[in-house]
C-alpha cells in the first residue's frame, strides 16, 4: 500500500527539461539501416534514403501516431473481453444473526452476453484497428514526401546559388571594366552607378539564397526528429528526370488500391456495419444474467438448498428501433464518404499528374528554346571578341543573360521534380525513374 500512495509528482518543471536531453542525445527508437548507422556514427554526410529511414526511426509525430495504431490492436483483445462473473450475498436477517441463527443466500451471478454482441465488438475494433494502422501509413507517406521535397530543394538552391555567384562574379568584371572607361572619360558615371546597382541585387539575392538553404535545412532536422545533429548530401541528380510516360488510368487504380485513406474509409463501413449488428442483437430479448444461490443457515443447509435465478431483458417499451435506425444511417454516411475519398484520391491525382506534365513541358520549352539561343549567342560573343569586332562589355552582359537561363532551368526543373514528388505522394509509391 505504501508503494501503491507514494509516488513522484505527474507534472514536474524539470521533466520536459530533462526529457529534452535525453532526446538530443538518444538513440532513434525505430531500426536503421545498416548503411544509415554507419553513416551517423561515422559523422558522414546522409543521402536522401538514409534521412527517410532516420526520419522514420525518429519522428515524434509519426511515433504518436504508430503508438495510437498500436493502443487500437490491442483493443482487439479487450473486444473479446465479457463481463465477469460477481458473488452475492443476499436475505441476511438481523434478527436472526441476534438470535444466532444467522442464515443468508450465497449467490454466484454471471452475465450472458447476447449471441453475436462479442464478434461485432471484435469486428468493430479489428475495423478500428486497420483505420488506424491506415493512419500510420498514410504519415509515413506523408513523412516521405517532406523528406524528398526538402532534399529536391536543397539541390536546387545549392545549384542556384552557384549560378548567382557566378553573377556576381560577373557583375564584379563589369565594373572593373567600367571603372577603367570612367577613368579614361570613355564612360559615364551613370553607367557605373547601374553596375554597382545591378552588383548589390546579386549580391543580396545569394544573401537571400544562403538564408534559404539555411531554413530549409533546420526544416529538414525538425522533420528527421530531436537527436545528434547530421549533414547532407546534396545530390543534384535527383533534379535529373527521364522522359515522362504517365499512364493517368493506371496510376488512378494504383492509387486507389495502395492509398490508406481509402482503407480508412472502408473500415469506417465496416465499423458502422457491426454497429448496426449489434444493435439489431439489442433489440430482441434475451437472458442478461443467471445465479446460482445457495441457502446457509443454521440446521436448514441441505442438498436441496440451491436455487436458481435468472433476468430476461424484455424490449418492452423500446423496440431499439431508432438505435437500429441511427446505426443504418451511419452505414449509409459511411459509404457515402467512402465514394466522396474515391473521387478525392482520383482527383488528386489527376491534379498531379496535370502540374507534372505542365512542368516537364516548361522544362522542354527551357531546354529546346531559351538554352540554345542563349549558348549560340554566347558564342557568337566570343568568336566576335576574339576577332575584335564586339566590346567586353556587351560579352558580359550576354554573359549574365546566359546563367539567368541557366537559373529558369533550375527552377523549372525543381519544378518538375517537386511535381512528381507530389504525384508520387498521391499515388501512394514511388514512380520507376
């Protein structure tokens, strides 16, 4: 009893506290690959599967859900639980406990549960069950795609930031050059001043870039979870697409069978299905308990001192016809919501498959149109200042042309890729490359 009273304080100041440092230096609860704990214990940088694997060991949301799934299969056992039988001890008379003759019915009453009543409760929380397991799947995809879609862009920013010192690099050359001119009165003040105007705007763009890639990365630590810090490794291929082959029928039934929602939404039927069961079970009549009583007394105990009881539960005055009622028409809710995910999912995935193609066209216009006439104008500027016929000047500027066509690239490929990132999180798998 002692141990039972005593017991440390439920909300403590410190426990958050200390449960912060045990986190930051604990171990993931989940497995890790192999190639992953190398990878941590080593200090080397984590590709983008090895952070998912991570993610999916460490996750706090991902783990309050998965621990909710597991809270819902263990109901299961508890459904298959019926009542348990109690002793009664019933007509103990006072005034014969004075004289001495004490004298009382002993009675062991057990309840009888209705045919059914057990399997419809054991089916509604196997239905419960699934739904929820549906749910730790359905975060886990969700967790995926995050995961990829903070990598997708940390390749593009990196890349984009290349581009812009390169900008930068050039607008320093520009002014070099200026400056020599204004020197010689060739060129004007006000052309000078532009430059050094032009040179301020790439250089607070990389500003802006580097800031960006520092958010995207602590973005990316929040979704992995609390633990050892890490660092990345940008792999810029992943920008790299092949030719898009989507089949929109064939990805709308993939999605609707792989997709968790829609099971989700199938075991809600079902849930409503046993919940009409049981209430249809409820409304006969039927036999709630039985007792077996035996008389002890004083020179009265015989053989013949066991008795019998029983209570019939009549649905006299309620039929549970509006039980009944309610619970078909939940049946029907449910089956209604269950087309409306249908239409959801296909939706949602048409959607995707539209803004994938959209962006692999933007890509192709980028790589078909813009790239090529600026590369050949590049070249034309060359072979022109190496001929002396086109001013330095101008060669930069056709320069600086070139890599911002190089940055629409980027962006429509990281465009592109964030698309089939998001397709691939409505389909409900990963799509061959």
């Amino acid at each position: 009893m002692a141990v039972g009273c005593v017991q440390g304080p439920a909300i403590s100041p410190e426990r958050a506290v200390a449960t912060w440092h045990e986190m930051q230096v604990g171990h993931p609860r989940g497995a890790l690959p192999e190639s992953a704990v190398a990878a941590l214990e080593a200090g080397d940088a984590l590709t983008v599967e090895q952070a998912y694997a991570l993610a999916l060991a460490n996750n706090p949301e991902l783990a309050v859900v998965e621990a909710r799934a597991e809270v819902a299969t263990e109901e299961i056992a508890a459904a298959r639980q019926i009542a348990n039988p109690s002793v009664r001890v019933s007509n103990v008379g006072v005034d014969d406990s004075a004289q001495g003759r004490l004298g009382f019915n002993l009675g062991l009453r057990a309840p009888i549960p209705r045919p059914g009543s057990v399997r419809a409760r054991v089916d509604g929380a196997r239905h419960a069950a699934a739904g929820a397991q549906g749910q730790a799947e359905a975060a886990r995809r969700q967790l995926r795609t995050r995961v990829y879609r903070l990598f997708a862009r940390l390749a593009w920013l990196t890349a984009d930031l290349e581009e812009i010192t390169r900008a930068v690099s050039l607008c320093d050359e520009r002014q070099r050059q200026l400056r020599a001119r204004v020197a010689r009165a060739v060129a004007t003040d006000v052309e000078l001043a532009l430059a050094d105007v032009a040179r301020a705007e790439a250089v607070d763009e990389a500003r802006k870039l580097r800031g960006e890639l520092a958010r995207t990365e602590a973005e990316l630590a929040r979704v992995v979870g609390p633990g050892p810090t890490f660092s990345v490794r940008v792999d810029r291929k992943q920008l790299d697409i092949d030719d898009l082959m989507l089949d929109p029928t064939a990805l709308t039934e993939h999605a609707l069978r792989a997709r968790p929602e829609l099971r989700m939404a199938q075991t809600k039927v079902g849930q409503a299905r046993s919940a009409v069961t049981l209430a249809k079970v409820e409304a006969a009549p039927w036999v709630s308990w039985a007792q077996v009583n035996y008389f002890v007394g004083p020179g009265t105990t015989t053989p013949a001192s066991f008795g019998l009881a029983l209570a019939i539960d009549v649905p006299l005055f309620s039929l549970n016809r509006g039980k009944i009622r309610a619970a078909k028409a939940l049946a029907r809710q449910r089956q209604v919501e269950e087309r409306a995910e249908v239409a959801a999912i296909a939706g949602e995935v048409g959607e995707a498959i539209a803004r994938a193609q959209r962006a692999d066209a933007r890509v192709h216009e980028i790589e078909q149109g813009l790239l090529p006439q600026v590369d050949a104008a590049a070249r034309q500027a060359d072979a022109a200042l190496a001929a002396g016929t086109l001013d330095v000047v101008e060669v930069l500027d056709i320069e600086a042309r070139r890599v911002a066509a190089r940055r629409l690239h980027l962006a429509a490929r990281f465009e592109r890729r964030d698309a089939l990132i998001e397709l691939e999180a409505a389909v409900g798998a990963p799509l061959p490359r």
